[in-house]
C-alpha cells in the first residue's frame, strides 16, 4: 500500500470536523520524503519560513539522526518549517519535545503560527513533573539515580506548563502525563501512587483536557480509573513494551474515564524495546511489520468516536508513531481504509 496524500488529507479533515483527531508522534522524519513531504521545498534556500519554531527548543528531541542518503534537503530548513506542510494534511501531531524542557511561550506560539486555526496538539507534560527518580542513563548527568523532588508538583506544572499554553489554548487537544515504568522503589504499592495523583489533580485547574499514559500493567485497577473518573482525566490507551496490547485496556472495565475525551498512542509492539525498533525501523520510510492487534484496536476507536451523536464535544486523539511498524503514515492509512469510511 502506497501513502496517498491527497485521500489522507480529505479522510483526516472529515475525521477533524466530527471530532476524531489522527497523527503521529511527532514529525520530522526524512524518511516521509516523497510521501508526506516534498524535498524541493528544504533545498538550500528554497523559501524562509516567518513562522519558524525556536531552534534552540531541544529540535534534535524530535527528529532522529537519519543516514544523508534519504534525501538531498537542507536539515536545518526541514526541521524548522516542516510543521507547515505537515498541517496540510493532518489535524493533530503529538508533540515529544515538551517532555524533555518545559516549553516557552514563544515556542509553543511558534508552533501554532505554523498550523491551521483547526489544528490540535498532544503536549506531552515536562519529565520533571512525571519522573518519580532519575534513570542511571548519562542524559540525566549529576542527577542519575536521584529521587526528584518536583515530581508532580502542581504549582511547577501551573507555572512551567500551563501558564505559556495559555496562548495557544484553541490548539491545545490534550495534555499527557507520560509515567515511566514505576518500580518497588518509587512506591511500594499502585494505590499509594493512585494516593499522591489525586491529590495533585485536586491541586490544578480541571479546565484543561488531560490524559495519563501510565505503564504498570498491574496498576490498571478500579482505584486507579476511578481516580481518573472522578477528576474527568482520560486515561491513554498505550501499545508499549511492558503493557497489555490497547485492545486489551480498552477491554477493561471503566477504562474509558473521560466520556468526552479518548486518546490512544500506538508506539511499540509490546515486548519490543525502544533501541530494538529504531535500529530495526529506520529510516521509517516503509511498514516493516504490520501489528493487525494494533491496527484493529486503532480502527475501533476511530469508529467509536465517529458514533457519538449524544456527545457533540466528545474529542479522540490517535496518536501512532513509526516505532511500530516501521512507518506511522502508512499505519494510519491501514486504520482508515478498514473503516466504512464516510466524508
């Protein structure tokens, strides 16, 4: 199956006006060259973008290094204005650098000068609200190993995170906290850490759309959606290493804890690591393995969200990245083509 540009952008815009969201994880991939993207426009000095996002905003976080063979395009064009041609076709990108610095407001009115007043984005929640202790990986420098003291501090996430959102709020869809995997030294039981969630989103404005992605499988208990219920938090659906396949949560009882907001991110097949996808993957320019469990689940909760007529502000967001099957862009269009789709 090949990447059909223009049937994408008519099938994502009919999904966008009936409330269902579908993108990938982020977008600055050279290896959607000649599918999503068309070189001519990031050849040297091709054109100059006046609504570049802030380069020095971790670019290198959303972009992996990709062999110089995938295409003749100026790096530095492409990774500043690619965003634009992005937004011509789909009506939502999760965007990854948000975890690694929190964002300016500058950076983020960057980004929403880029896309159409109709485009939604996923921000996922700065690391240093959601991460429990520091991994020993040398990206964490002095702070390896160490418990972290702001660790879903609310008045941190109010100041850091939702303060520059503001201005961009009409392009805000939703906002995940991304829990890496917890373990026995960071709370001894899940209903200790379900505990400290609620009384953190006790402590925010509840007028925003959030979702958690949490990744203990065993902490996907009654407590647990409950807490998520009572605070109107949706919880994501995730593919991932170490959690039960999307089909499985959506299974669940009660696992839909937002009737008005759904969200799903399709990143790895589980049981796969991370490094085992990139090196297997890349440069992400074709599907090297097709997931049916994944692709289905995806399918289903398109349909689910295109069948709420009783809830007009419902909104689902779909978020797929190419660490699944090796490319994001034909995965989503193996979702729609399963659909009895109607424009």
């Amino acid at each position: 199956m090949a990447f059909d540009r223009e049937q994408m952008k008519t099938r994502a815009a009919a999904l966008a006006a009936r409330g269902v969201f579908v993108g990938t994880s982020s977008w600055k991939y050279e290896g959607w060259m000649n599918q999503l993207y068309t070189p001519a426009l990031y050849k040297k000095n091709a054109k100059v973008s006046k609504n570049s996002a802030d380069e020095g905003w971790f670019p290198q976080l959303q972009i992996e290094s990709q062999p110089k063979k995938t295409a003749k395009i100026d790096k530095d064009e492409f990774e500043r204005d690619c965003l634009n041609e992005y937004a011509e076709v789909f009506k939502t990108v999760s965007v990854d650098a948000t975890y690694y610095k929190f964002p300016s407001q500058s950076s983020l009115e960057a980004l929403a000068a880029q896309v159409p007043t109709d485009f939604q984005f996923g921000f996922k929640v700065t690391g240093e609200v959601t991460i429990k202790s520091f991994s020993r990986g040398k990206h964490h420098g002095s702070r390896a190993g160490d418990s972290n003291a702001s660790f879903l501090d609310a008045d941190l996430f109010r100041r850091g995170f939702l303060q520059p959102c503001e201005s961009i709020r009409n392009h805000v869809g939703i906002i995940m906290f991304e829990f890496s995997r917890f373990y026995s030294n960071n709370f001894k039981h899940s209903g200790d850490f379900v505990e400290v969630l609620d009384s953190f989103f006790n402590s925010i404005p509840n007028n925003w759309p959030y979702g958690i992605e949490l990744r203990n499988k065993d902490w996907l208990t009654p407590e647990y959606f409950a807490c998520l219920a009572r605070h109107g938090v949706a919880h994501v659906f995730n593919n991932w290493t170490h959690m039960p396949p999307v089909s499985e949560q959506m299974a669940l009882a009660n696992s839909r804890t937002n009737n008005a907001l759904v969200a799903a991110r399709f990143l790895l097949k589980p049981g796969r690591n991370y490094e085992d996808a990139v090196k297997s993957f890349r440069p992400y320019a074709r599907t090297q393995e097709v997931n049916a469990e994944a692709r289905q689940a995806g399918t289903k909760l398109i349909s689910e969200g295109l069948q709420t007529p009783n809830n007009p502000l419902r909104k689902t967001y779909i978020y797929v990245n190419n660490r699944l099957e090796g490319n994001a862009l034909l995965t989503i269009m193996a979702m729609m083509e399963a659909l009895e789709f109607v424009t």
